[in-house]
C-alpha cells in the first residue's frame, strides 16, 4: 500500500507540479514536448517502483505509453485547450476523466 501512494504522489508532482506553462500549451500540438512531459510523469512514478524493486522495463513503458496514449486522446477530444479559464486552472470533464484513466494504470502496474 505504501509504494501504490508514493506512486500517486509520483505522479501528482510529474503531472501537476512538474508541469509549467511550455508544456500546458504546447503538449497537444507539439508531441516533443507531449514526449518530454511522459518522460517526466513516468520518472516520478518509476522512481518509487525502483525504490521497491518492481521496476521493470514493461512497467515503465506502460506508464510512459499510457500517459501518451492517454493525453492525446484527451488532447483530441478537449476542444477548449485553454489552460486557464479566467485566471484559474480550466478543470474541464476531460481532466477528471484522464486523471482517473492514468490512475487506472498507474493500479495496474502497482498489481503486477
């Protein structure tokens, strides 16, 4: 159970705090900076798993495929890309939608 909430905390700081203006903007329409911002995501969960010793290369790339697979379908279907709404974070159904689809994965590898 620890390593699964250190794996969320991974991704929590990969996908919101590690993420800054460059790739909100420009990770739907610029697939090095969609792959840069996997990379990133996928790290900071990798990095409880090896602290465990589940990390694998088949975990990791499930993780970092996931996550792509999964922003750009999201990227696709959000048609309102801003990234803020009147000075706040634009928290559309998509998000939600994504965040739970990212934590589905992120269930699967813990389980393996």
């Amino acid at each position: 159970m620890k390593l699964l909430i250190f794996m969320i905390f991974g991704h929590l700081l990969g996908d919101v705090f590690l993420r800054n203006v460059i790739i909100d903007r420009h990770k739907h329409d610029n697939m090095v900076v969609q792959a840069f911002h996997c990379f990133i995501v996928t790290t900071c969960i990798a990095i409880p798993l090896e602290v465990f010793s589940k990390l694998t290369m088949e975990n990791y790339m499930i993780l970092l495929l996931s996550h792509f697979i999964i922003d750009e379908i999201k990227g696709k279907l959000d048609l309102n890309r801003d990234w803020e709404k009147d000075g706040k974070p634009d928290v559309s159904k998509y998000k939600i939608v994504d965040q739970i689809v990212h934590l589905i994965f992120i269930l699967i590898v813990w389980g393996v």
